[in-house]
C-alpha cells in the first residue's frame, strides 16, 4: 500500500526532518554567477575610445561652429560607455569651458549634452 493513499493518524510521526534547505545552498550563488558572465559578455562588444587625428577635429570644430551659427540641425556621431551613438539635434549652445555640446532633439525637445572628447562626426543636415 502506498504511503500517500493510508490516513495520516497511522502514519509514523517520527520521521527525521532532514537537511532542508542545506543542500540548496550551492545555487544560492547562481543569480550572481549569471550577472557576471552578462557583464563579460557586455565588455566583450564595447569599443575603445577612437582616437582622432589633429584634421578631423579641425573638421568638426570648424563644422560645429558653422552649425551653431546657421542653427541648422546636425546628426553628432558620439562615443559613450564602449559604444558608438547617433543622435539628430539641433545645436543651442557650445559651453567652452566645460567643454560640453548643448542640443536638443527634433522628436521630443529633449536637450543633450555631449562632452567635445566624446564626439566623433558631426554631419550637417
């Protein structure tokens, strides 16, 4: 007879309770095992920085000035956090001594900012 078909009065009380949640403890570690081989992972496709030549910022400096002065919209090519972005905006302002790029998105109005170190092509549009 199986033991899940008897009542539970005749069944024995005094059974050892066992180890418990011990021997799960192993797994324990495992959402953080995960994390770190996402993060690997991650790291594996960013990109160094791209160093530019003295001309190409010539370039850019001199095709950021001419889009500030025409306020025409630009699409800035940029580097951030191993990665390379594109964003279309229409450029503010140049604040030179933080050396920061000030725009503002087309879409939504939403204003950017873009460090000059991180900014690899602007095109004008």
């Amino acid at each position: 007879m199986d033991y899940r078909d008897m009542p539970r009065e005749s069944l024995n009380s005094n059974i050892p309770q066992g180890r418990g949640m011990i021997k799960w403890a192993p797994f324990a570690t495992m959402p953080e095992q995960f994390e770190n081989v996402r993060k690997l992972q991650e790291d594996q496709v960013k990109i160094e920085r791209p160093e530019l030549s003295d001309d190409r910022l010539d370039e850019i400096d001199r095709t950021l000035k001419k889009a500030l002065a025409l306020k025409r919209q630009v699409r800035i090519e940029y580097y951030y956090d191993g990665h390379r972005f594109s964003v279309r905006l229409k450029i503010i302002s140049v604040d030179i001594w933080s050396m920061i790029v000030v725009g503002q998105k087309n879409d939504d109005e939403e204003m950017v900012f873009i460090s000059f170190i991180d900014i690899l092509n602007i095109i004008m549009l």
